[in-house]
C-alpha cells in the first residue's frame, strides 16, 4: 500500500512538472532601427530584423549603414562598436507571443556620438528605446512604459569587448579605467533622470552585459549611471575584477531549450576542462579543454555543441581546474 502511495506521489508530481516546462515556447518576433534627428523630427533605418523562441536570442550583425537618402554613415563606428551583441530573453519569461522592436537612438548627428541623457551630464555608449507588442491581442507598450517579464526571468544584453568598443569609448571620453553600467532612462523633461533599480550589470573578460527584469529605456554610460543608484558599476579593463575563487554558477537559463550559457571563474592561470554528462554518467561531450588566464568566463552548450540529437532530460556538467572540481545539473527541455 506504501508502495503505491509513493508510486502515486512520483507522478503527482512529475505531471506538475510536466505541466509547468512543456508549455509551448512564445516567439519573438525583432526589427533593430537605427533613428536620426533631422530639422524636421526624426528618420529611422532598418538594421535587421527575425525572430526567436523565448530561451534564445540574436545578434546585432555587421552592417554598412546607408549614405542616401538619409545618412546614417556617420554612425557606422558608432553601429560597428555594438556589433556582435547578443540580446535574449529567459525560457518563461513571457506569457504570449511578442513583437520586439529596438531603436538605436538620441545620436548627435554632427560628431556621431550620443547625446548626454538625464538631469546631468553623463557620458554614454549605449541607448536604446525599445517598444512592445504582446500578441494576440496587440496591447502596445511605449517605450516610456515598462514591458514586465514573469517573475524570476529576465532579458540580457551582452556586449563583446571589441577593438570597436573601445575605440569608440576612446571617441566618446570614457576611459579604459572608468566604471560603466546600465540603467533604465525614467520619467520626462526636467524629471528625466537614470533608475539602476530591476537592472544589474556584470563585466566578463570579453563582454560587458546587463540583466533586466523589464524592457523600456535602457542607457549605457559612466558617472551617475554607474555610480550611487546603481552599485553594480564595471570596469572595461576588468584588471580590479579578477576572482577571488574558483566558481561553477547555474547555467543560465535553466530550463533550457536550445542553448544556455555557463559562467565559471578561474582564480589562476592554468589548464580548465568543463565536460557535459548525461544523468547516468556517459561523457556528452567536452566544451572547454585549455590553459586559461584567471578570469570570469561564458561559454554556450546547446544542440550544435553535439552530433547526435539531445533529449529532454537531467545533464551534468563539471569544471576541472588547478586540482578543484565542482559540478551542478541542468535541465534540457524540449
């Protein structure tokens, strides 16, 4: 009789399980402008534009920007230090289908650069307004309004250190040493100011990148933006961010499906080997097996990262390095 009640516990709970990852997963579907301020209002030019499944995401591609009828050329150092950023959204952030639209925005056409935005000066390299869509029903969110995501999820945009970035940095007047963030732009006029509050940002050896609980106005700069109201402030160089241990975090997003990302911290220099299992312990594959500076790493493990199909299930990845060894488990969703 124990043995039945256990019996009808176990798929009690796995349809509860069920019922809550099998959900059909929500689409997105982007276009990425780039807006310029004329004598007449604004113009703005279509980069790019797709779709993808909520747990994916897409990269901003390499573009020439167009010289006629309007011209965005001026802005092509500017476009060229954003190229190769990657935006996605959380497995279960969202409730329906989405329509996604960014704007590349408030440059100043006359050096090519962005303006300063909010009640004081700040220095930006980045800022985008971002305007929603939630399908069936059309319901429209302004980008002066927040777009929330469910609870626990989050959007995140990632930036790679490119000689593009920094050269442009150099041209807008932030240093290699200055502390960055990212905020959400708020209010109007005279209240206009930056709010680091639902966002957080992180620097990795290779890109810089936030975490956003809601989409609007998100802007990307140094003084106040990164200071005060937003404690999370980065330093481009990352020389002062080296880790102070060895560490395995949870990929990111957990569930996932097709892909997830893996973030791991080396104290020192020397061999890392990060290997994928599946629940009963055969080797799925290696993804990493290199000598390696310290530092805070990203790497992806996804469909393409094997030659045979992967099944919904329970997988173990492990991280080897200078005698330590850490593990944890991730779940593949179909």
């Amino acid at each position: 009789m124990k043995s039945a009640k256990r019996i009808f516990a176990l798929l009690f709970l796995f349809g509860s399980f069920y019922t809550t990852f099998s959900q059909d997963t929500n689409v997105v579907k982007y276009s990425l402008f780039l807006e310029k301020t004329v004598i007449f209002g604004t113009v703005d030019t279509k980069i790019d534009e797709g779709s993808f499944k909520e747990g994916e995401s897409f990269f901003i591609p390499a573009a020439e920007l167009p010289s006629s009828p309007i011209d965005f050329s001026i802005y092509q150092n500017l476009y060229n230090a954003l190229v190769g950023g990657r935006f996605g959204i959380d497995y279960g952030a969202l409730d329906n289908d989405i329509i996604l639209k960014i704007y590349i925005r408030n440059l100043d056409p006359n050096v090519g650069t962005y303006l300063n935005l909010g009640t004081k000066s700040d220095t930006m390299f980045s800022y985008f307004e971002i305007r929603i869509w939630e399908l069936p029903d059309s319901n429209f969110y302004p980008e002066d309004s927040s777009y929330y995501f469910n609870e626990g999820y989050y959007a995140e945009f990632s930036l790679p250190k490119s000689d593009n970035l920094l050269n442009f940095l150099d041209l807008v007047g932030i240093d290699r040493g200055d502390s960055l963030a990212f905020s959400y732009l708020e209010g109007e006029g005279e209240n206009e100011d930056w709010n680091g509050k639902g966002i957080e940002s992180f620097d990795t050896p290779d890109s810089i990148k936030f975490r956003a609980i809601h989409l609007s106005r998100i802007g990307g700069g140094k003084r106040r933006i990164a200071y005060g109201n937003n404690p999370t402030g980065i330093k481009i160089n990352g020389e002062n961010n080296l880790p102070k241990n060895y560490e395995l975090k949870q990929n990111y997003p957990n569930p996932f499906n097709p892909s997830t990302q893996i973030e791991y911290s080396i104290r020192k220099n020397g061999n890392v080997k990060i290997d994928i299992y599946d629940v009963l312990g055969s080797h799925i594959t290696t993804l990493v097996n290199s000598y390696q500076s310290a530092g805070k790493y990203i790497i992806e493990f996804s469909q393409n990262s094997v030659d045979y199909i992967l099944y919904s299930g329970v997988y173990i990845y492990t991280l080897q390095s200078n005698g330590y060894t850490f593990s944890r488990k991730m779940i593949l969703m179909k």
